[in-house]
C-alpha cells in the first residue's frame, strides 16, 4: 500500500478524443512524476511537477500536459489521442530533495481505438 | 542516447536457488540505482536503492551491487520462493527528482 491512488483503473478511448488521468498523493509528496508503460517494457518518464510548476519533461509532445494540486493530487491530460497512446500511465509521488523511492499507484490503464 | 539493459528473456529456477538478474546502461552517470517490483497489472514497487559510491546493498533476502566501472548492477534474491515471481525493473537516477530511467524488466518464475 504506497498511498498513492489513481483513477480511473481502466478506460477506453478512440482516436482524436482527449483524456483525463487523475491521482492522489501521499500528503507530504510535494513532488509528483507521471510515467507512461508500454506493454512489454519499462515506464517512461512523462513529466515531474513541483509545488504546482512542471519542472522536468520526458520526450512527449505537448498534447500530454497536467496540473498539479495544492491538496497533493495531479491530472494527466492527453489530447488527440492516438493508438501509440494505449498504455499503463503510472503516477509516483515522493517529497523534493528525497533520492530515494518513488511511491507508484497502480495504474491507469488506457486503450485507444 | 542513454540505454538500459536488462535480461530481455524471462528467467526461470527452482525454489530455494538464488536469482540473479542483470542490469546494464550505457552513455549515462547516474547517483544511483534503484530495483522495483511490478506485479502484472500493478504498479512498480521499491525495492533497494544503492548510490554510486555503494558497491553493495542487503536487504533481508534481496542483495544489489553496482560497478560504475563496468557500467552494471546485479540483484540477487537468495533462497527464492514462487511467491518471488514478477517483474523486476532496474532504474536510473541522476538528481534529487523523480525523473528516473528504466529498463525494460525482467520477468523471473520461481518453480515449487
């Protein structure tokens, strides 16, 4: 139990639509990293937020942007969807300055059609 | 570009053996390494970080080295059990941040 919670667990989508991740942290983690699993392989870092401000961007495009909240949740939102995009999205949070683990939800698992 | 390895075939053994699984980068420095957990279907879990000063980490059964020479870190699990199978995911990191670098899993089954 990571205290880390995302919804929804599963969702399906077609191309072209747009899509909201949401997840809530452990109160304390003031920093919180999305990441993107492809079936098969590893996660993939998205981005990272900090106190609100993205402060570290993986290889995405734009029409993957989020929020982060003072109340410890975040969003991932994805616009035009495309096929490439059906994955696991992961949402780990930790506290800034803490080298050590990242606290993983389970998952949001994304199908585009 | 930055690469990380891992045994892409999926490992099998006995109960009672120890694992050992392999994790290897190129073009990269990291602060450290980190050994999750996945489940399928769920999310990784922390397993042991090790710092590259750190050339050994024990945890309970589990025991991680680094070699910032050879660019490699192993990870044993001794007197394995089947509850012991999933996924084991090597990564990467290089700042105080929650950006860190994976590699693409192992999957290990341990056979009763």
């Amino acid at each position: 139990e990571t205290g880390v919670t995302q919804s929804p667990t599963h969702l399906i989508k077609t191309r072209g639509q747009q899509v909201t991740l949401r997840c809530s942290s452990q109160s304390g983690h003031n920093t919180v990293s999305w990441y993107q699993q492809a079936l098969g392989q590893g996660p993939q870092f998205i981005f990272q937020y900090y106190r609100e401000e993205e402060n570290g961007r993986g290889n995405f495009p734009p029409r993957f942007s989020g929020l982060q909240f003072p109340n410890y949740s975040s969003e991932l939102n994805v616009n035009a969807l495309e096929l490439d995009d059906s994955a696991l999205y992961l949402c780990a949070s930790t506290y800034a300055g803490h080298t050590g683990e990242l606290f993983f939800g389970e998952g949001s698992r994304l199908t585009v059609l | 570009s930055q690469k990380i390895e891992q045994n892409s075939e999926a490992l099998n053994i006995q109960e009672g053996k120890t694992a050992t699984l392999t994790c290897n980068y190129t073009n990269y420095s990291p602060a450290y390494l980190q050994w999750y957990r996945q489940d399928p279907g769920r999310g990784p879990v922390f397993l042991l970080l090790i710092r590259e000063n750190e050339k050994e980490k024990r945890k309970e059964r589990l025991k991680v080295t680094f070699d910032t020479t050879l660019k490699q870190s192993l990870f044993h699990i001794t007197a394995s059990q089947p509850a012991d199978s999933a996924t084991y995911l090597c990564a990467l990191g290089s700042s105080n941040t929650g950006k860190l670098i994976f590699g693409q899993g192992t999957t290990l089954q341990v056979k009763p």
